[in-house]
C-alpha cells in the first residue's frame, strides 16, 4: 500500500484528489494538507511513503517543502502536481530533491502511474515540462534574481541598496542588465517575467 500525504490549498482540487486516489487499490491518503507547514506537519506525523504537493500554497511553496524535507534527510519521496509549466520551477524542484514532477491537467491515471514510479524510486517529469526545461535556461545571475526578488516587495532601489549593503548604482546596473535580458521594459515587468518564468 503507498501512504500519500496530500498537500493543496485549494480544498474542493484537495478533496477531489483524495478521493480520486482512494479508489485506488494500492493507495491510502493518510492526511491532507492546505499549506506547506501542514504538509511538513503531516510528513513528520504521518511518515508517508509520497508526498503529494502543489506547488504555490499560502506560506511555504512546494519547493520550499520539498527541500526542508530533503535537507532532514526525511526518506518520503515527494511528487509535484501543479498547473504551472514553467522550466525554473522543474529546475528548482530537482536541485530540491523532488522525484516526480506531473500537470493537474494530465489524467488521473498519468498521476496514479506517476505516483506509482515514484513510490518504486524512480523519477518522473511530464514530458513539456522536460523539454521547456531544455529550451529555456535561466539567464540571470544569483545576484541579479536576489534583486529581482527585492523588486517584487515594492522596495526602491536606494531600500534595495540599503538592505544589501551595495551603492545603488550598482543596482541600478544589475538591474538594467537584468531588464535587458529579459526584454522587459521596466524592473516591474522584469520581476514578473523572471517570476512567471520560474527563476525567482
């Protein structure tokens, strides 16, 4: 039997799920969960054999999940399951330890298969995903994403350069650069881009 914890802050997709899951003959959810400290809550308590997670929940993400959990040496192998195709994110989720990575839109029996390889310790990306991954590298650098990610709290440059200790020239320089190699006309847009995209 493969113990599930099922993590989605959307309640009538999280119910629909466990059900959808429990008809199966080999699977159990033993617990859901609407955020990521429930689900780290759930692991701990529970000690599922997969974690089951979205993505983008209030609090912790996903991603933010998977890695404490990989950083705990914590052996419950953990699936996304998102409606966000984006490549940053499947980088993400595999530098995080995540073994599987599947669309909500795929059908049930793809995700029930997907959890299926994952319980028997293997990985499993959704095929668009793995090649918007190969056709899409993040171009920013680690600084320029830490001042992306400073931009999308609405703080200024001279807030920017103040909290990290950098003249505002040089923010000013790192984010142009950053504009430019987005395309993005502003440092607003260009937030957004890096964050739709997956890269912050």
């Amino acid at each position: 039997m493969i113990r599930v914890v099922l993590a989605e802050d959307q309640a009538m997709v999280r119910g629909a799920f466990a059900q959808l899951l429990d008809l199966q003959p080999d699977v159990t959810v033993v617990a859901t969960a609407g955020d990521g400290d429930e689900a780290l809550a759930a692991v701990a308590e529970h000690r599922p054999d997969v974690l089951l997670t979205d993505i983008e929940m209030p609090g912790r993400t996903g991603l933010d999940v998977a890695q404490a959990l990989s950083e705990r040496g914590d052996p419950t192998r953990v699936l996304i399951i998102t409606t966000f195709a984006r490549s940053g994110y499947l980088r993400r989720a595999m530098d995080a330890g995540v073994a599987g990575y599947v669309l909500k839109d795929a059908p049930i029996a793809d995700l029930v298969s997907a959890l299926r390889r994952v319980h028997a310790g293997e990985r499993v990306v959704a095929a668009e995903l793995a090649m918007a991954a190969w056709d899409s590298a993040d171009p920013l650098t680690p600084r320029e994403r830490e001042l992306l990610q400073e931009v999308t709290t609405g703080a200024s440059n001279a807030d920017i350069a103040a909290r990290l200790n950098l003249a505002e020239g040089t923010v000013r320089n790192y984010l142009s650069t950053a504009m430019a190699k987005l395309g993005a006309r502003n440092r607003s847009e260009a937030a957004n881009t890096a964050r739709e995209r997956g890269w912050l």
